[in-house]
C-alpha cells in the first residue's frame, strides 16, 4: 500500500514537472505573440497588394482621361482631332466610360488639397483653377446660378 501511494507520488511529481516545463515553455514564447507576427505580415502583403491595384487602377483612369483629352468637345459638334465628334471612334469610346468624369471630380479635389492625383498633364482642371467637372455637383449649382 505504501509503495503504489509512492508510486503514486512520484507519477504526480513527474507530470507537475512537466507542467511547469511546459508553462516555462509558454511563457518564453507566447503563442499570441507568434500568431500577431504571421498576422502583421499577412496584413502587409495584403495592403501591398491592394496599393498596387489601386495604382494600376489608377493609371487605367490616368490614360482614359489622357485619351478623352486629346478628342476633347471643341464647340459642341467637332472633336478636337478635327472630326465630327459623333464619328470619332475614340471621342464616343471616351464618353461611354461610366465613372470617368466622376474620377476626374475625385482627382481635381485631390489636386486642390495638394494631394497626390492622377490627372493628366494639360486636364483643365490644372490649367483653370475655377473648371469644374460635369459630375461634381458643384457643376450644377455654379450653372443654376447663371455661372
Ligand atoms: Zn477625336
């Protein structure tokens, strides 16, 4: 009786041990700590990857906007490439990009805060401080107030 209540004993003292390793063991290297570094990382690649479609995306706009520059409205009926402006492949390919002028408003205000925009050199935008994109609602109020 008394050799297995030693037994016993010595089992108990065993397996304390070897928790109290264990806890040693947790503590030396916290699982949460490992498990925020694999986060952070995750995290990074993905803001690095969501930075860089925003740029392509970005950049899409950029040469968009460039193209409708170049056959930009010059009194309403002909095209600045000197074609009539229904007929001119790209002038129509530019005006049925749905999103355009609104990006454009977007990259003008960015433009005046003196933030980083995506504007093509020569928009009228950069060029006039007082243009104002069709799909800025600002638009429609300077035009009811007869300017
Ligand atoms: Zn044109």
């Amino acid at each position: 009786m008394a050799q297995v209540e030693a037994e016993g004993a010595a089992r108990l003292a065993e397996a304390e041990g070897r928790v109290a390793r264990a806890q040693a063991e947790l503590a030396r290297r916290p699982e949460r700590i490992v498990e925020r570094c694999i986060n952070e990382g995750d995290m990074q690649a993905a803001q690095a990857e969501a930075q860089r479609a925003f740029q392509s995306r970005s950049y899409a706009w950029y040469h968009l906007s460039a193209l409708g520059l170049l056959h930009a409205e010059l009194d309403g009926e002909r095209c600045r490439c000197g074609k009539v402006r229904r007929s001119c492949p790209e002038a129509v390919l530019v005006d049925g990009v749905h999103g355009l002028r609104a990006w454009e408003a977007r990259q003008v205000k960015e433009a005046r805060a003196g933030h980083r925009h995506y504007l093509p050199d020569g928009h009228p935008a950069l060029v006039d401080h007082r243009w104002l994109s069709t799909a800025d609602p600002e638009y429609w109020l300077a035009s009811q107030d007869g300017g």
